[in-house]
C-alpha cells in the first residue's frame, strides 16, 4: 500500500512543548525528544510496535510496521523525468503544473545567468523524456510486428 493515501498524523501536529505521551486513536505513544545537530531540539513519536523514532504514524504504528511504500517507489525512469521536469519549472515560476505549455519567462527578481542556466536545464529533461518515450514506442512497435509474424 502506499502511504500517502493512508491517514496519517504528523509531529508537527501536536502542539508546541508536548512531552511523554499522547493519545493517538486511543493507544498512548511516546513521545522522545532529541537535541537538533545546531541545537534546539526535536520531538519524535516511538512507534508502539518497534520503538523506532518516526515524524509520521499511520494510526497507530510507523510506515515499516505497516509495510507501505511511497508512491515515488513506483515509479518507472520515464515518471521520474516526468516529477523532475514539473517540479523543476514550478520552482522556476510556471503558475500550472505540467509541460504541456511553454517554458514560463523570466520571473522579475531572477537573474538572466540563473534564467538560462534553468532553462537549459528544463530542455535537456524534456529531451530527455521525449527520447524516452520514441524509445518505448519503437520498443513497442518492433514488439507487435514481431508478434505479428510468429
Ligand atoms: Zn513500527
């Protein structure tokens, strides 16, 4: 199963300064909390299974004692490029998220160097995706036509 579509409770939706225990769905899970490596700290769940330290349970045990995986474990090289070149034009401006329109312009506070340089960028996965999709297709052409004479 994946885990994104499962109901899930985040350490960052407690209230700030919790300690020891909460209710989660009724069973009482701890809460430890760690020092931060450049100080302050930071509040984890132990999962009521396994103790293991986790941000995320799905009520009321972590993601490994449920065995779910990410939806991105899934993914095929061509869904790969696919997540990579909208996020990459979303975090350089685009509005909708997709490839289907142009590459946006140049938003007002970026810089021309930075501009090109993510624009270069944004074709070369777009190259890259569209070759991997004349790939499959002649992948799967030369698969039927073979079929097609056996
Ligand atoms: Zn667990």
């Amino acid at each position: 199963m994946i885990c994104e579509t499962q109901r899930q409770m985040h350490i960052r939706s407690l209230p700030k300064g919790v300690e020891g225990f909460v209710l989660v769905d009724g069973a009482q899970v701890a809460i430890e909390r760690r020092a931060c490596h450049l100080g302050g700290s930071r509040a984890w769940f132990l999962c009521p299974a396994c103790n293991r330290r986790c941000a995320i349970l799905y009520p009321v045990r972590c993601r490994l004692c449920l065995r779910l995986h990410y939806a991105s474990e899934h993914e095929g090289e061509l869904d790969r490029l696919l997540r990579k070149a909208v996020n990459h034009r979303y975090k350089h401006g685009q509005q909708q998220r997709g490839i289907g329109v142009p590459l946006p312009s140049k938003p007002k506070w970026m810089r021309w160097h930075t501009y090109i340089k993510a624009r270069k960028k944004a074709e070369v996965i777009e190259m890259q995706i569209i070759e991997g999709f004349r790939s499959k297709l002649a992948r799967r052409a030369r698969e039927s036509t073979r079929a097609l004479t056996v």
